[in-house]
C-alpha cells in the first residue's frame, strides 16, 4: 500500500494505492470493511485509486481474475481529516476624528494552540496573536480600512476565516478659519462684531467666551 496522510477538512483529500499491480489481477480499495470504489485491474505497474476524503484505515484485497484466489496487500494506508479552527465573530471598529485614539479590533472568542492574524484590505496588519480561550483584543488600531482575521491551527496548519468585520474610518476635521473682530468700546456702547475669516456650509460654529458658550 502507498499514499494516505493527512489534510484539513474541506480539502481534496489524499491519494492511496500501491506500490505495484499485476496483469490478469483485479484489486478492490477498502476503507475499514466498507469497499471503495470498484474493482481495478492491474496494469503490471503502481496503481492509484485516487483521492481519498474519508477518514481512517485503507486496505486492498486483490483477486486473480482466472483462477478467483484471493490475498490482502501488504499493510494499509490512514488518512486523518484535522478539523478546522472554530469561526468566531470580528468585533470593534468604528469612526473617529482625525487625531484622536482609534478603536479596539478583536475577535469574540478564540482557541487555544491557534494563531489569529489580523488583515487590513486584504493584507496582512501586525504580527499573529495566540488564541487565549475567550476573546481577543488585536489593541486600538488607527489606520483606516476593512480589518479581517484569518486562523491557523499551530499543529496542523489548517486554516479559516474568521466572520464578519470591522470598519475603521478616519473623519477629517473641520477646516481652520481666522476668529476675526473684537476690539473696545465704550460702556453702554453697541459692542463689537465677532466673526470667522471664512465657514463651511456642513460644518456648525459655535462662539465660546473663555469656556463658556455665547449663543446657539
């Protein structure tokens, strides 16, 4: 016997088959007591019975077409399907103004012996961070983007994408204007104008006196 190992589930499985094969000799694959497949006839070389996807034992009885004896080939071929890491949820994100802290990106769980790397815009942001057995915290991020996280089992390699995920958006601040006017008058006089050099027509002003506001 030849081929087996392992893969993640989800993929395409593994190759068994044998090492050689002989004209006039019909071989049948079986997993466990369960025949795979039909019989196939040798060619007087290695044979392949494809890809595999069920776990556990392969073994192969072949049959001499003329004469119906029959005998096991030697040893066995083990196909193992390791799981994939648990999908847990993105979270965080958020908008902020330009300057300030950024928001917190993580994941709602996470498991232990798996690495989780954060992605922005499809690629990868900062170093892999070791599963813990509860939620996850990748620190405030600041830039702006589509933040994912992929999975990956230390042990086995096997890798998948975790749900959802978070926005961080960057708003500009508003654009800086002049204070104009002031001056002095007299007691009992009119005032006078306090203005701005210029405005924005999305943008709302207000007028403060030291730290206290005047007016809408």
């Amino acid at each position: 016997m030849s081929g087996g190992g392992s893969y993640c589930a989800g993929g395409t499985g593994e190759l068994v088959g044998l090492t050689g094969s002989d004209t006039g000799v019909e071989y049948q694959l079986y997993h466990g007591t369960s025949t795979i497949g039909s019989l196939v006839t040798g060619i007087g070389a290695a044979l392949n019975f494809g890809l595999q996807t069920a776990g556990g034992t392969y073994t192969v009885v072949a049959t001499n077409s003329t004469t119906a004896c029959t005998i096991n080939m030697a040893g066995s071929a083990s196909i193992t399907v390791n799981s994939l890491p648990a999908v847990y949820a993105v979270i965080g994100g958020g908008s902020y103004c330009a300057g300030g802290t950024g928001y917190h990106i993580g994941l709602s769980e996470s498991g232990l012996g798996i690495q989780y790397q954060l992605w922005k815009d499809g690629v990868t942001f900062g170093t892999p961070v070791s599963g813990t057995g509860s939620s996850l915290d990748f620190g405030v991020e600041t830039v702006a983007g589509l933040y994912t996280v992929t999975a990956v089992n230390i042990a086995t390699s096997c890798s998948s994408n975790m749900s959802g995920s978070a926005t961080i958006a960057v708003n500009p601040l508003p654009t800086v204007y002049t204070v104009t006017g002031g001056g002095s008058y007299c007691a009992g006089g009119a005032g006078v104008h306090v203005g701005l050099s210029g405005s924005d027509n999305t943008v709302n002003y207000q007028l403060f006196n030291g730290t206290t506001p005047i007016g809408g």
